[in-house]
C-alpha cells in the first residue's frame, strides 16, 4: 500500500519474550501516543485490540522483538517483528480456535485463537511474513476514518 | 443502569470505582481474553474468573463498564494499582459467574 501521506509519528517499542508481567503495556502506550495525536478514537481503539493481540503473540511465542508504530494522515501502521521459530503455516495460524498455546498460557485466558482473527478484524490490512528458526513480522494497517463510522469491532 | 446502582442491588464490592457513573448496558461472561476482545460490546459488565494485570489491559481496550471478580476471587494490589491507573472499575461478587450473570440478567433485563 503506498501513499503519498506524510509520516507524522515514529516510534518503537521492545517487546521482552516470556514477560508476561510486562505484558499489554505497549497496547496502553500505544493508545496514549495515538491519543496525544489526535488520531481518531475508532483508529485509536482498533489500534489498541490490534496492538494487545500482536504483543501477547510475541511474549508468549517468542523470545521477543519489537513493535513499530508509524502514524500517517490517513493511517496507522503497526509492525510487529520477532525473532521466534516463525509459524509453519500462517494460513491455519489465521483460521479461529487454531492454537498451540500451552497449558500455562490457556490457564491465564490464553489460546482461543482469536488472536490473530481479532488482528485482522480490526485492521484494514494484515500481512505476515515468516520463515522459520527466523521470526515473523506482522504488518498491519488501519485506516483513519474521519467520519467515524464503526466497523471491524467484531469477528464472527 | 449506572454501575453504582447495579453493584449495590447485586451487592458487589468495589475494588476500584473509577467512574461508578458508568452506564451498564448489558453483560459478558468469559476467562478467554481474545474472545472478550471479539465479543464483548462497550458498556458490557464483564465476570470473569481471570485476576492478573492482562485482564485491565483487555477490559479498558474494550470499554466495558467494569470487571467483576465472581465467588470472592481478588486479584493482587498491583492489579487493583493497575487499575486505579487506568481508569478501570474492579467488583467483587460473592456469588459464582452463574448466579452473578443470573441476576445481572434480571436487574437489565426485567
Ligand atoms: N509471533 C509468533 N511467532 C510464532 N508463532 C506464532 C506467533 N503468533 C502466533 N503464532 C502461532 O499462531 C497461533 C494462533 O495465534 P492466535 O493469536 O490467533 O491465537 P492464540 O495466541 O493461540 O490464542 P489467543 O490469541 O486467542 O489467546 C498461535 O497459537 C501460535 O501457534
Ligand atoms: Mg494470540
């Protein structure tokens, strides 16, 4: 997707695998440089779900990475890079119910695999990329709608 | 209903009452923390068993009215700090999901 819109905003955030702890602050971070922007409440909320689901996927299937936010006139972008085993099949890993979350992890409210879905219910524009004994990166786009019209909130 | 008035008449315990003024519009039970991102609509009372700091996470990125704690369950005070931090309402209800979601159920509900 390219776009002639001028980048507004960059910054990154560390993401600390394992961390569960410290785990979801960068959503609540996020929301709050979004905010101090003046980026639209619907984009900063689907940002947030966005951001939570990205971020819980890297502490609980990675060593770690981190989380770049860009931020347009007309969108935000989310990139999430690790450098975790990669997902064998990124197809099934899109597909609701399909984790491998472990039993700690489900114990907490973990792997409903909704994850992901909830990514790209809330964007308009998810693309990953992953290659094993490598990392993913997950790239996320959500556009700024000015006349706030819901929509994505949900999957089913 | 405002939150104030629902935890009074179910007799839940404030944790943190951030904004008792909240509007309650309806009601979600769920432990699953992607599925309350996916289902749960903002305004929701949200009962769950779940008590660690995602939890404030997930219930303040969806908006819903406030968290219920069901059969006595008490998160942490670095939770309930969380919470306070985030603008978060926490309750306690004595009672198990089944029955708080039962009476919740017919207080908005009549
Ligand atoms: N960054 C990642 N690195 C490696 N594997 C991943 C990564 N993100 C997701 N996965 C794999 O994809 C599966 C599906 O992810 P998804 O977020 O949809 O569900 P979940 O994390 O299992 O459960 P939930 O998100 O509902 O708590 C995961 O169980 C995991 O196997
Ligand atoms: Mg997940």
């Amino acid at each position: 997707m390219i776009s002639p819109a001028p980048l507004r905003h960059r910054e990154i955030f560390p993401v600390v695998g394992l961390d569960l702890e410290r785990a979801g602050l960068v959503s609540t971070e996020v929301q709050r440089v979004l905010r101090r922007l003046g980026v639209e409440p619907e984009a900063v909320r689907r940002a947030g779900i966005v951001c939570f689901e990205g971020e819980m996927n890297m502490v609980l299937y990675t060593p770690g990475g981190r989380i770049i936010l860009l931020v347009y006139d007309d969108r935000v972008e989310l990139i999430f890079s690790d450098r975790g085993a990669g997902i064998p099949d990124v197809e099934l890993a899109r597909q609701p119910g399909y984790s491998t979350a472990p039993d700690w992890a489900r114990e907490l409210g973990f792997g409903s695999g909704m994850g992901i879905p909830n990514m790209e219910a809330n964007s308009d524009h998810l693309e990953i990329r992953s290659r094993l004994g490598e990392g993913t990166v997950i790239r996320a786009v959500i556009l700024r709608r000015k006349d706030e019209t819901r929509s994505g909130s949900t999957h089913s | 209903m405002k939150l104030g008035a629902v935890a009074h008449t179910l007799r839940l315990e404030f944790l943190v009452d951030a904004a008792p003024d909240t509007e309650v519009r309806d009601g979600y039970v769920s432990d699953l923390l992607s599925d309350v991102l996916a289902h749960a609509e903002p305004g929701d009372l949200w009962l769950t068993h779940q008590r660690h700091l995602n939890v404030v996470a997930v219930g303040k990125l969806r908006e819903v009215a406030g968290i219920v704690f069901v059969r006595g369950l008490r998160p942490n005070p670095e939770v309930i700090q969380k919470a306070r931090e985030e603008g978060v309402n926490l309750l306690v209800s004595q009672d198990d999901a089944f029955h708080t979601a039962g009476k919740l159920h017919r207080l908005l509900f009549p």
